[in-house]
C-alpha cells in the first residue's frame, strides 16, 4: 500500500471510531446520520445519493477504498467482453483521473477494482454484489451486471469524477457491501426524432445521461407525421422526402444506415437496447407525403409541420401498404440487433375501426417475420397479438386506457408502463415551464416518481408488467438542452421505480438523494430544472 493512501485512511478511519456499520434495506429505513463531512456524496441520512437505490447498502465504516495512480483493473479469467467494459471504464476514469488505471490480470493488491462474472447465477443478467473495502470487488454473473456494478461505483465516486478535464484528488468510496438487481428488466426512455429530429451526437448525450440511472432501453420513435428518420433503400424518399423537415418547418434530418449504427453500438456500449418504432397505421403523415401510391386515393398530401396528431393513415385495403411495411420492417430489423420493434398503433382516429382491427395483426405478423417481438401503444391490446408481445399503457388512469391494459393481460401481453400524467417527461412541470405540453396535467417531480407500475391500473400486476418507459415527445423541443430540462430531475426517478422494489421507495428520503445529483449534473453540464421541491445540494 502506498503512503498516501495508509494518511487518509488514519485520518478518515478517526472519524468513525466506535460507529456502528449501517444498514440499507428494508421500507425507507434512514440510517443514522454518521458520515457527516465526508464530502458532497453523503448525505443527511448518512447513505450515499444512489440513484437507483440499491436492493441493500450496508456501510462498513471501518472501510475505505482510495483510487490512486497506481490502481489497476483487474479481471482475472473473464470473457473478452468483461475487459472490454473493464477498458472503457479507465478511459472514462482516465478523463477525470488522469490515472492509466490499466487492465491487468495480476492478483488484485489494495487500490484496484476487480472485476468478476463468477457470480451465482442468481444474479440474473443485471444483478451485481460490490464491495468497498481496501479494494472494489464487483461481482456479477454476466458482463452487463459487472456494467451495472460500475455503473454504482462512478456514484459513490466524488461527482467531479464526471469532468472532462484532470481534476485534483483524493478519490475516495467509503466501505460498503451492496447487492442489487433490479426490480423490472424494462427500464427505458423514449427520444421523439421526428416531431423535431435530433443529430447522433444528440443521442448520443441523452443515452450518456440515461445510462447514469441504468436506464436500459432507448426507445426511438422514428418516424411520425412531421418527419421519417431512419433509412430503408427500398423506399429511398421516405428520408430524402418524408425526413426533409420537422414541426415548424426547419431543416428535418435522417440517419443513414451507418449514423443508425453507430447509435446502436453506442447504446450497446451502455447497455441500452435500442427499441425502433415506425409509428402505424396513424401518424403516417411523412410516409404517405412521399408516396403517393401509399394513400387510399392515389394522391400524395403535402408535408406537414404542424403538432396535430390523429389525422393520417396507410390505407388498410391496399396490398401496397403490405409491401410496403414488409420492407420497413425488414430493414429497420437489420439495423436494430434488439429483439423488439415497436409498430406504434396509437391515435388511429381516421382509419375506420374495423380496419385497424385488420391491421394490427397484418402489421404483428410482418415483425414477428423477422424474428423480432411487437411492441405498441395500449390501442393493440384490442386485436390479437402473437405470444411475447408487449402493450405500452400511456393512459392518465382512465378507464379506456386501464380497459385496454387488463385486454393486454387477458391475452398473455406484456404491459410497459407510460402512465402519461406521471411520465411523459414532456409534460410541464408547471405553469411555468417555458415549454412542453398539458394535455396530461402538469408534472412537478413528486407525481412523477410517488407512483407503483403494479398497482396502478386495477387488474394489472407485479408479473403483468415488464417494466416502465418515459416517453418524451418533441412537439416543443428543438434542441437536447429542453430534452435535459425535461428529463432531469424527473427521468432518475422513472429509473429507480424500474429498479428499486416498491416497498424500499419513498418520495421522503428520495428526494435527499435527488438532491445530491446536482453537483454531478453541474460537472456533466445538464441543463436540469431546479425544482423547489427538491433539497438541492
Ligand atoms: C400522445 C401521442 C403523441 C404525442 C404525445 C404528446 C401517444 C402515444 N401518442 O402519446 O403523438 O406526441 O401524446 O404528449
């Protein structure tokens, strides 16, 4: 052990003579204020500002962990990809650091992060046990948990660990076991592109950001009546046409297959599964712009910039539209290596209902051809779905919208939870909120995060629901900034109730360690909304 680090040990370790280890687990249970002045990642309640908060936390006071030049990343006997996640952690610690912290697989010495997949299986893909003592021992039993793990460990790093440039040290993580794993395996956002398209590098910095929470799965709603944003060779002026605005009538955009790519591998890199939605049989406004032969009368209509919705639709009784969707799909399920697509199914107020009722499952079978599973809003629940299909409630707890998500169930469905007056991050915090919608209510951060996904609709429980999704639509955002302003404070929240079993959250303790993202949200640079209701630190 190197010197500096037995200094601050001595002089830490003083602090906590005669402190009893701590316990984290269990309904709420704030722990006894005891790690007072150990810097911005402690708080009132002694525990660490982890957002998702953990399964179980135990301090072990005793403890202290010092990253210094000389930590290495040890994994030892592991697949390539665990190195691979081992790698991009240095290069990420590396910015901040300035320490080469190299992979090695020398026996782990005091100082070094040791990563493993020899975990129980137990752990599922995501779960992870850490611990923090002289060392970081992260344990999982797959690549993705290790991720996970780490994931964990930037938290209960110092915030500045974030910066982009060399910062001073010391670089210390008190003594901790934690077991985790999480609550749903759908843990996701969705990014509107079409009302307002957003470039790669935009992308990239919401999944940068996401990822932080363990968000896993980026929904990307693609195409819509303001604009077609991913590439399909066979119907070329879907993007060259159909993606050449966006609302309000500036310069729209597409992604070329190699842009898209990059998007999935960047996502892949974070764990993120991206799920790709062409939005059918409504909200078709672009597609049906570029041709003409898609629409019932022949006729192309014009491009639209507008925010209205429900008013488009492929024409069910043409085999055109068959033709047509088959090739989409087939193209959009070569460039998304995730098992899921999502074919929308929302709001198809002008196609006659017994049409739609045809649809669905024209378009179910054109997916589930290409060996993908169907995802869609809550409408789809009323036609039959083929098995491992899963239905996006998006309702405001009206009866309409619990009816179709107890239909979902009664057919074998899965239900994502989108509950629109709790997390459709486009809705306003308040009256205030320079932009957004209403339709839905008002949002202050407290209504989106104080809700259960398994109570919520009547009929619709713990093993009903796969998971749960913020949506965020882009009517009124037109640059990531007002996407950050959105999502944060509110999409963390979005990510614990995914994550944290219900019975460990309340809004109470919650919002303290909410509080404690803001000195890391400032190092990252995200534009987030100071809600009063939080106690920022
Ligand atoms: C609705 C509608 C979208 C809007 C959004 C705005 C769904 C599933 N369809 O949600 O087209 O953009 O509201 O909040």
């Amino acid at each position: 052990m190197t010197s500096p680090r037995t200094r601050t040990f001595t002089l830490v370790a003083g602090l906590f003579v005669g402190v009893p280890a701590l316990l984290l687990t269990g309904a709420g249970v704030a722990a006894p204020s005891t790690q007072e002045g150990l810097g911005a990642q402690a708080t009132q309640t002694g525990t660490p500002d982890l957002i998702p908060r953990p399964v179980s936390y135990e301090a072990s006071p005793d403890d202290e962990f010092e990253l210094d030049k000389l930590s290495q990343i040890v994994v030892t006997g592991e697949s390539g990809e665990t190195r691979t996640v081992a790698s991009r952690f240095a290069r990420q610690l590396h910015r901040s650091t300035g320490f080469g912290l190299p992979v090695s697989t020398q026996p782990a010495r005091d100082g070094d992060i040791s990563l493993s997949t020899k975990g129980s299986e137990s752990l599922g893909d995501e779960g992870y046990q850490l611990t923090v003592d002289d060392q970081v021992s992260i344990v999982a039993h797959t690549a993705e948990g290790v991720f996970r793990g780490l994931t964990t460990l930037r938290q209960l790093l110092p915030p500045k660990v974030e910066a982009q440039t060399r910062q001073p040290g010391p670089w210390v993580v008190e003594g901790a076991e934690i077991t985790d794993e999480p609550r749903f395996p759908y843990r996701g956002t969705m990014l509107d592109v079409s009302r307002h398209f957003f470039s790669v590098d935009e992308v990239k910095r919401y999944i940068d950001l996401a990822s932080l929470y363990k968000i896993n799965t980026l929904h990307m709603h693609l195409a819509d009546d303001q604009g077609w944003r991913i590439q399909v060779d066979s119907w070329p002026r879907l993007t060259t046409y159909g993606g050449s605005l966006e609302v309000g009538g500036t310069p729209g955009g597409s992604y070329t297959k190699r842009q898209f790519a990059e998007i999935v591998r960047y996502a892949a890199d974070h764990y993120i599964e991206i799920v790709p939605e062409i939005d059918t049989p409504g909200h078709t406004n672009a597609a049906l712009a570029s041709y003409a032969e898609l629409n019932c009368d022949g006729i192309a209509p014009p491009l639209y910039t507008g925010t209205d919705v429900g008013f488009s639709s492929l024409c069910i009784p043409k085999p055109i539209t068959y033709e047509f969707l088959d090739d989409v799909f087939r193209e959009v399920a070569e460039q998304s290596p995730g098992p899921r697509i999502h074919l929308g199914g929302d709001e198809a107020h002008v196609t006659p209902h017994e049409q739609y009722l045809e649809f669905v499952p024209k378009a179910a079978a054109l997916v589930t051809k290409r060996g993908k599973t169907v995802q869609g809003w809550q409408e789809i629940a009323e036609t039959p779905l083929p098995p491992g299909s899963t239905a996006q409630y998006w309702g405001t707890e009206d009866p309409r919208s619990d009816g179709l998500a107890r239909m979902a169930v009664a057919q074998g469905a899965e239900v994502l939870m989108s509950p629109a007056n709790h997390v459709y991050l486009d809705m306003k915090y308040d009256e205030n909120t320079p932009y957004g919608l209403t339709w839905a209510g008002l949002i202050p951060v407290q209504k989106s995060y104080d809700w259960d996904p398994a109570t919520l609709v009547d009929g619709v429980s713990e093993e009903d629901v796969v998971g749960v999704e913020a949506p965020l639509w882009s009517e009124t955002l037109d640059e990531i900034s007002k996407v950050e302003f959105m999502a944060f404070p509110r999409l963390p929240g979005v990510a614990e109730i995914g994550w944290t079993p219900a019975a460990d959250r309340s809004w109470d303790e919650y919002k303290g360690r909410l509080g404690g993202q803001a000195p890391r949200w400032e190092i990252l640079d995200v534009n987030y909304f100071a809600a009063e209701e939080i106690p920022w630190q």
